[in-house]
C-alpha cells in the first residue's frame, strides 16, 4: 500500500508525557491517534482498532490488531500486552484497559514505524542507572571549598555512589551547604 509508506514518512507523534516517578518521556496511544488522524485523511485511509482477549496456559493477555486500509488494500499489525486481573490499586474493567492501550499503541506504533529511539519500557531503570565519572568529578569539583575532612567524606561517598538516586541525593545535600 502506497500510502502507507507516506504516511508513517509524515506522522509524527512525539513523546510528549512524562512520567515524573521514571523521569522519561513516553507517547500514549491516543498521541498516536491524534496525530495519525490528518495524515491519514489526507491519504485516504482509515485505521481501526481491535483487542482480542487471548489464553496462553494460564496466562491472559490482550492481542491489539491496528489495520489500516485505503478501500482496496488491507495492512494489520498486532501487538500482546498480559493481563493482571489481580493488578494491586486496579478493578478488573482498568487492569484490561491498561493492557488494552498498551497493546494498541505497540500496535500503532509498529504500523507507523514510530519507535525510532528505544522506549521507556526498555530504557527505564528507575533511577538505578550509574552515574557517569564526568558527573562524579563535576560534583567532586563543588567540594573544594568544604572542610578538608568534610571533603574528604564527600568525595569518598562520591565515588561509591553506585545508582543515579544516590548520587543526585549527595548532590542535593551538596548544594544545600552554605560555604562562607
């Protein structure tokens, strides 16, 4: 289908969330959507979504198809998302549609080639990446007014900060000192 290939060229939907616990930027389905929305009227195509509940043993997952069609040709593309109906803060009817709309925008976003960049899912570490040695020796630099044996803590805890989290929370102690 020709058009497809115009399309997923001119959509562009941007990840315009953020999600403040993980710290990183994420698209929904329905950023998807809205922005498929003209591009797809001005080819003239039309896309619909479907869910399909699924069993794999025991295991409940949702099957999101994403087709695309110009009235003549038919493209589909699916995408799983399990299902936890014990999802702890959830009733069943959120823990399907959580499944559901992640499903479908995986769905949409292997229709319209949107993953350029790897996605939160596979990049989130929750704050439990390492820091780099730039960052830890930019922040060893802020020590130099300090007490020597101040210093000499600071740089030490420094350099054992093994996760993201615990270096930004000796930086925050750091620039909350008053150096006279």
């Amino acid at each position: 289908m020709k058009q497809l290939l115009q399309i997923q060229a001119e959509l562009k939907a941007p990840k315009n969330q953020f999600n403040s616990f993980g710290k990183y930027k994420y698209r929904s389905c329905e950023d998807i959507l809205e922005a498929a929305k003209p591009v797809l009227q001005k080819h003239g195509c039309t896309l619909t979504l479907s869910d399909y509940i699924q069993t794999a043993g025991s295991l409940i997952y949702v099957e999101a198809v994403a087709t695309i069609t110009n009235g003549t040709d038919t493209i589909q593309v699916k995408a799983q998302a399990g299902i936890d109906a014990n999802r702890k803060g959830m009733d069943i009817a959120q823990s399907f549609g959580s499944s559901s709309s992640y499903a479908r925008k995986y769905a949409l976003s292997g229709l319209f080639l949107l993953d350029d960049t790897k996605d939160a899912d596979a990049t989130n570490t929750h704050g439990k990446e390492i820091p780099t040695r730039e960052e830890k020796d930019a922040l060893i630099r802020q020590t130099e007014k300090l007490p020597e044996e101040r210093r000499a803590k600071a740089i030490v805890a420094i350099n054992k900060a093994e996760t993201h989290d615990e270096f930004i929370k000796l930086k925050t102690a750091l620039d909350g000192i008053k150096i006279n």
